[in-house]
C-alpha cells in the first residue's frame, strides 16, 4: 500500500479517535528526585496529555530535564540518582518491579540535546530499533519501517539517494530529524525531546517544530525547551519549573498571556532565567 | 599599592622587562626540547649504526664447491642402500677424503686438521641428507656445495685483513720447492717488511718504557713511605716496604734490559730480522707456490711453503708477487696456513658466495654458521598467539565489565588501583608467578609456548584493561544514550555501539601490550624457555624458545659471527615489531569511525 495512503488514513481515524478533553497519557505524582544526598526534584504532580504536545520550561538546573528523565527512566543510568513516588504510563506505574526499563524506552522514546546519531549509514540507525525490538522479520518489512519513519520524520526526500551513507555526514538539523526518525521508528506511545533544538541554527529548527506540529497527532510529546517562543509556537501545554518545583502548569494560552505565579509571570518577561 | 595610569601599565619599562622574560623562559624550553629530541636521535643513530655495521656479515654465506665422489666403499661398504644406517662418521670421511683430494701435498693425521677446520659441520650433515634422498648418485661424482666454517666466511668477507700486494721489483731465485725455503730477490723490494718490523719494535719499546715507568713510580711511592716510617719508627712497615721497592726494582731492571736488547737489535736489522705472530704476515706468491715469510734481511727471505713451488727456477720480474695480511696472526682465528689453502681455492674459482637463508630457515646451534632463528621466530609466533587468545578476550571483558556494569564502590576502587599497579610491576614477578603456578600447580610443561604464553599474558593483562577502559571511557554517552532511549538494553548498547567504536583504542593498547610481550625475557627465563632448542616447535605444547631470548642466548657466545647473527636476529626481531604495529596501524583505520 502507498505509504502516503497509509498515513492519510491513520490521520483520519486518529481524527475521529479524538476526543474533545486531553486523556492523560502520562502522570506523575508526588515525584522526588535525589542526586546523591542532593534533591532536584520537590514533590511534582503533572499530566502529560496524549496527542499533544507539552512544553517544560524554566531557568538552567531548575529540574526540567531531570523529569523528563523521570519519565523513560533514563536516570537509572545514573547511579546515584533515586527516584521517589509514582510516574504512569497509562495504567502502568513505571517505577514498578514488573515493568522492564528497556521495554519502557521502547514506550517513551527520546530525542536529546545535541543530535547523536550512531556512526553507522542512515539506513543502519533508523533500522536499529526495530531490529532489537524484532518488529521486522523480512529485509524488506525493515526497509519499510525505515522508509516511513524517515517519511514522518520529513527527511526521507533529502537522504533517499544515500540511505548507505554515514548518518554522522548529515548536517545538524538532518540529523536532528534522524534522531527523531530513529526514536519513531520503534513506534513509542510517548516521544520525550530534550532541547531538540538547542544546537540547531533557525531554519532547522523551524523545520523541527514543523515536524513536532506533525507528530503530535499520532504521538504524545514533552519538549524540554529554553526558547520560550518555541514553547509558545509547539506545545498545547505548558509546565513552568523552578529550583525544582512545579511552579505552574497549564493551557499554553494561558501561561503565556495570564500567569497565576508571580515567578512564572517574571520568567516569561525576561526578569530572570 | 601606588595608583598607576592605566595605559601605561602594558607599555611601561618593568612591563617590557616581564615580557623580555617570559620570551626567554620560551625559548629556553623550545631549546632543551630540540636537544632532547636530538640526544635521542643520537643514540638511535648509534644504535642502528652498530647493528648495521654487524649485520652486514649476515647477508650471505660461503660454500667450498668440489667435486665429491659418493664412494660405496666409504658410504655403503655393504652395498644394501639402506640409507637410514648411513653413518655421519662414513660421510666425514667422505668429505674430508675430498678435501685432501684437492690438497694432496698437506701430510695426513693430525696436521690436517686446520684444513678440514675450514669446512663447517653442516657440510657432512648435508652431503648425507642429499645422498639419502638420492642414494642412486652412490658411485658416481658431483659438483657439492660444501658450507664454508664461520671462520673461513668471516675471513674471505674481509673481517682478519686481506692479502694486499705490496711493490715486487727484480728477479726472485728460489732455493728449493717444499719445507722450508729460502728465496733471493734481486732488489729493494723486501725493505718494505724490514721497515714494518722495525716499526714493530719501536711500538714495543715504546710500551715497555711506559711499564718501566710505571714501575718507577712504585719505587719513589715505596720510598716515601720508608721514610715517613723511620720518622715514626715502625721497624715492621719500614721492612715491607724495602721489600716492595726491591720488587719493583728488579721488575723495573728486567723491562730496561728487554729495551736494550731490542734497541741493539733494532740496531743489528741491517743483517737480518725474525717475523713472529705479533706483526703482519708476509707472503711471497712465486712458481704457482706460496711461502709464509719468517725471516728476513734485505736480499732475501726465508720462509715456510705453504702451497709447494712447481719449479725452483728464478722468477722474473712480474711473475712473482709480495703480499701482506696487515693483521697479525695473533689478532685473528684463521692461520696463515689457512689463508694459503682459502686463497688456492678463491683462485680456483671453488667459492661461492650465496643469500644467508640459512639464518631465517634454520633452527639454534651452536655452531656459528649453522645458527639459524627459524625455531625462536615459530616459538614466538606459538606464545604470541596463547598470549593474544588469553589476554585479549579477558582484559577487554574485564575491562567492560569494570567500566560499564561495575558498581562504583570501594572494592572496585580497589581492583582498579590493583590493576594499575600490576602494569608496573617488574615482569621478572610474573615470571616467578608462572614458575609457581602455572608449571608448579596448574603442571604446564616447562619451556612450552603454553607456559610462556600464560604468563605473558598475565603481564599484558593489566595493559589490555588499562587502554581498553580509557578507549571505552572515550566513547561519548551521547551514543549510549542514543541507544538506550530507543529500548536497547545496556548489554545491546554496549556490544553494538560502544565498543565498535572503543575497538580502534583497544587494539592498539593491545599491540602495544604483546610487542612489549614480544620483547619480553625475563619471565621466559624463568620458566625455563632459554632451553637450547634444536627442532622447530609446531605445537603450543612443544619445547620452545622465544626471539628476545634466542637473542640473548646468542649475544652470549663469543664468536664474531655469533655476535653478528645476534644484531641480525635483532632486526628479525624489530622487524616483527614493525610489521605488529602496522597491522595497528591497518585495524585502527579500519575500525576507526568518526561521529
């Protein structure tokens, strides 16, 4: 089938799927985090809706970037991290013994700061996944996934001729959507990006949010981010952090044009951060 | 401190001055840098100068060719050909027969010992093998390569002096053809050896003055004490030391009489003068013959006939030739005699110079020529490869585990200090392990591959794990983290992904620990791998010796061309060396990827 055909398709009933409130994909409770004997994270409660996209925003070290580490359990890399109170994925508590971190990354997959694309050809990064996961058995059911992961990522009409070539070859906005490919091509329920476009000059990261603007109708998104128009262009949600506490969250809307914390209302007009 | 205006501050005097200083430090760091660089380069100049100089020896090799009649009465007297009985003993004679073939006027016995001495064992070993492989050549004659003695190459590669032609003028009347002969010559000609021995005798006068010296010094030495004793009146003291000055003295008075003499007769040379070894020897070439000079006056020599004179009729002319070896007898491992037989063949065309593969091809033996590296080159090759599959799979396991799964704790801690200190550890302790362990509990054979590969690889283990860790430790986490947040466990992440990329580091740490393994001696000293090796080890599990050591062993034997094949075995040995970092060089390229 076309692949284009395909995608229309699946837009169409994800359309229908919609409901009119956002269902909470993820949610955390009374998170604590600890490094070591220091805490970054106080107690924080929030939803992540499904098919949107939620924005975390806040000074440097305010512990944005430690929650969304929270929520695919990438700070079990770190020893002396410890994370208290419940994070769910749905219905799954995440920090449970029963749930396996590595299946759980295969759930809630990540984009990080600087684009980091293994040493390998494109074809190569974008088939990794899938092939660990073993969600392709034949050469050209990967070809397939690799193709349209690379078309949803939007970077399939400018790497077709050289699917063989090193992926590291790539300028930094390519492989920032390599990067995203990769992380879609697993097909995640939830995508986490840390600073997608922190090292990015702006007409890749145009082109990344535009991609964001796509993948939120199949996927649920939490972008870490400093530029707080980018926060106010892509998300639908957005959660204000301070010195690691949850200071507000809300409609993008509302955050942006009518914040209730003093601090948020200081963030976002530039007095500090 | 005093307020200063700001634009003068960079541009004032004491400024300028801190400058002029800190160029200075500059460029005397840049100047003890080039010498450094140029110290080492000295010494590696001096280095590769004296192998070169050595190995030049090495390249080739001499062969006697003669015609060697396979005689069945000396090879096969019962004539069933079975050739595994053929006696060596059968085939010396064989081959010693053919030599005084070719000498018939060199008397039998004993006195035709140097003669067969210029021949190397190896010839015999080797007329029986061919003949064993082709008994059907029994009876009839051929042309055989025969390997020349160490000494005999050495000797026609120029190292004891060649025979250099000094100016022959007149007539020379030999007086007989055989024994001892006298010739006269009608001319100047033999002053040239007079004067060489007169030169002789003044640099030994020269030296007994300086021991007559020496000994005066001990006089006057003595009698200042005498007279510090008296002065303290101990009888005892001033006793012994009467009886030192006497000593001296009469040591003293001997060497002023041997100078006397020899002034007188350095006086008396017009008449005649007696060569002996200390000085060059002299040959003179006449009638197809050739006679060692032993005496001689200014008219004539006399002397001994090394190779009989066809005729005893005079000599014009031309036809006659005087010639030197300017280095003594006594300096050098080849007789006159010798030299005689040697230059009979080289004139007979009967030498043969061929490329030394011997020395690559051929096992240890403690016969110069013979000693070849092959079996030390196999036995390296052997404990390389025990080394390589020990070390390699379990320092780079070692190392990932350490430095990905590991908790980081006080016990880790611990285990890398260890490690770390057990690359500095003196390889000799290895060696000491292996004796204890390895052969004594764990009863591997003594001077195996697989004992001396055990414990090198216990030596190169801690190299291994030490680069292998900071290769790994080099790989950015972002890529980890790549592979993590797609769902790859940490064992998938760490095998696809960081090593690939660790594997360049690694290889080299590894090289760089079996070349230091390669040159490694000690440990193999001590568990017995310095075994005289004759037969080429096949196996990990054969007796074995290793190329540092053979090196070793070699550099031991006093012989000139031992001492040879030891700067050669050297460069066998650095040429390993050079072709193990090349192949790191190669996997380095080939692994390295750039992200």
């Amino acid at each position: 089938m076309d692949p284009e055909l395909t995608e229309l398709a699946e837009r169409a009933q994800n359309e229908q799927n919609r409901p009119n409130g956002h269902i909470a994909k993820m949610t955390a409770r009374k998170v604590d985090v600890f490094y070591g004997d220091k805490q970054a994270l106080f107690a924080v409660d929030l939803d992540v809706s499904d098919r949107s996209v939620t924005s975390l925003i806040g000074p440097s070290g305010c512990g944005k970037s430690t929650f969304l580490r929270c929520l695919n359990r990438m700070n079990d890399v770190i020893d002396i991290c410890r994370v208290d109170g419940t994070i769910k994925l749905q219905e799954d508590n995440i920090y449970e013994k029963t749930i396996d971190p590595v299946q759980l990354r295969a759930r809630v997959g990540m984009v990080f700061q600087k684009p980091n694309p293994f040493p390998k050809s494109i074809f190569e990064n974008v088939a990794y996944g899938p092939k660990i996961h073993g969600m392709a058995t034949s050469k050209s059911e990967l070809e397939d996934v690799v193709e349209n992961s690379l078309i949803k990522a939007g970077l399939f009409n400018e790497v077709k001729d050289r699917l063989y070539e090193p992926g590291t070859g790539l300028s930094g906005g390519q492989q920032q959507r390599l990067c995203i490919a990769r992380a879609i091509a697993v097909s995640p329920e939830v995508i986490l990006m840390d600073e997608p476009c922190s090292a990015l000059d702006p007409i890749a990261t145009a082109k990344i949010e535009e991609l964001i603007d796509e993948l939120k109708e199949n996927f649920c998104i939490v972008i870490v981010t400093h530029s707080m128009q980018q926060a106010a262009r892509v998300s639908q949600k957005t959660a204000f952090f301070h010195l690691g506490k949850l200071v507000e969250e809300g409609e993008t809307n509302q955050i942006f044009t009518n914040p209730v914390d003093q601090r948020t209302q200081d963030y976002i007009t530039g007095r500090f951060g | 401190m005093e307020q200063q205006d700001i634009s003068t501050r960079h541009t004032s005097k004491k400024a300028k001055v801190r400058l002029a200083k800190r160029y200075a430090f500059e460029r005397r760091f840049k100047m003890f840098g080039i010498l450094a660089i140029l110290i080492s380069a000295a010494a590696l100049m001096t280095l590769v100068y004296t192998i070169a100089v050595k190995v030049a020896g090495v390249f080739t090799e001499n062969y006697i060719v003669l015609d060697v009649q396979y005689d069945e009465k000396i090879i096969d007297p019962s004539g069933e050909r079975k050739t595994e009985n053929f006696e060596l003993s059968a085939f010396r004679k064989l081959v010693r027969t053919t030599l005084r073939e070719n000498f018939s006027y060199v008397p039998g016995g004993r006195q035709a010992f140097p003669l067969y001495r210029l021949l190397s064992d190896a010839a015999i070993l080797e007329v029986r093998k061919h003949i064993q492989a082709n008994p059907e050549l029994i009876g009839s004659t051929e042309k055989f390569p025969l390997l020349a003695d160490d000494v005999t190459n050495l000797y026609l590669k120029g190292y004891y002096g060649t025979l250099e032609k000094l100016p022959s003028f007149g007539v020379a009347q030999p007086v007989g053809t055989s024994d001892t002969i006298e010739v006269f010559v009608q001319s100047n000609s033999l002053n040239v050896i007079l004067q060489a021995k007169k030169d002789f005798m003044a640099k030994e006068i020269r030296r007994l003055n300086r021991q007559v010296r020496a000994q005066q010094r001990g006089i006057d030495e003595f009698n200042k004490r005498i007279l510090a004793a008296e002065t303290d009146q101990r009888e005892q003291d001033i006793a012994k030391f009467k009886r030192e000055v006497q000593t001296y003295t009469s040591r003293r008075d001997a060497l002023q009489k041997e100078v006397s003499d020899l002034k007188l007769r350095i006086k008396a040379l017009g008449g005649e003068a007696a060569l002996n070894k200390d000085i060059a020897s002299f040959f003179l070439k006449i009638n197809g013959g050739m006679v060692k000079v032993n005496k001689i006056s200014p008219d004539r020599i006399e002397g001994v006939v090394y190779r009989p004179l066809n005729s005893d009729a005079p000599a014009q002319e031309g036809q006659w030739e005087l010639l030197v070896n300017s280095k003594p007898e006594n300096d050098r491992k080849i007789s006159d005699q010798q030299i005689a037989w040697i230059e009979k063949l080289k004139e007979q065309g009967k030498i043969k110079e061929i490329g030394n593969w011997r020395f690559l091809t051929a096992n240890f033996s403690r016969e110069a020529e013979q000693a070849g590296v092959w079996g030390a080159v196999a036995g390296s090759f052997w404990t390389m490869m025990i080394t390589l599959l020990l070390a390699f799979p379990i320092g780079v396991t070692a190392a990932i585990y350490l430095e990905e799964f590991a908790p980081k704790n006080w016990f880790t801690n611990l285990i890398e200090v260890n490690i770390n200190n057990l690359a500095a550890v003196p390889s000799i302790i290895f060696g000491l392990l292996g004796l204890a362990f390895v052969i004594g509990v764990m009863g591997v054979g003594r001077s195996t591959p697989l004992s001396g590969g055990i414990v090198l690889a216990l030596m190169t283990l801690p190299t291994i794990i030490i680069a292998a860790r900071a290769a790994i430790k080099a790989v950015p986490p972002s890529i980890r983290e790549a592979a993590l947040g797609i769902g790859a466990s940490k064992n998938q992440a760490v095998f696809h992904h960081v090593l690939p990329l660790a594997m360049p580091g690694i290889l080299t740490g590894t090289i760089i620990g079996m070349a230091q393994a390669l040159g490694e001696t000690a440990p193999l000293l001590m568990i017995g791998m310095n075994a005289f090796v004759v037969d080429t080890p096949t196996w990990f599990t054969d007796t074995a010796t290793a190329m540092p050591v053979q090196i070793f062993l070699m550099a031991d034997f006093p012989e000139t061309a031992f001492q040879m094949k030891t700067s050669a075995a050297i460069i066998v040995l650095l040429l390993f060396l050079v072709v193990m970092n090349a192949v790191a060089i190669f996997l380095r390229q080939r692994f390295e990827r750039k992200w």
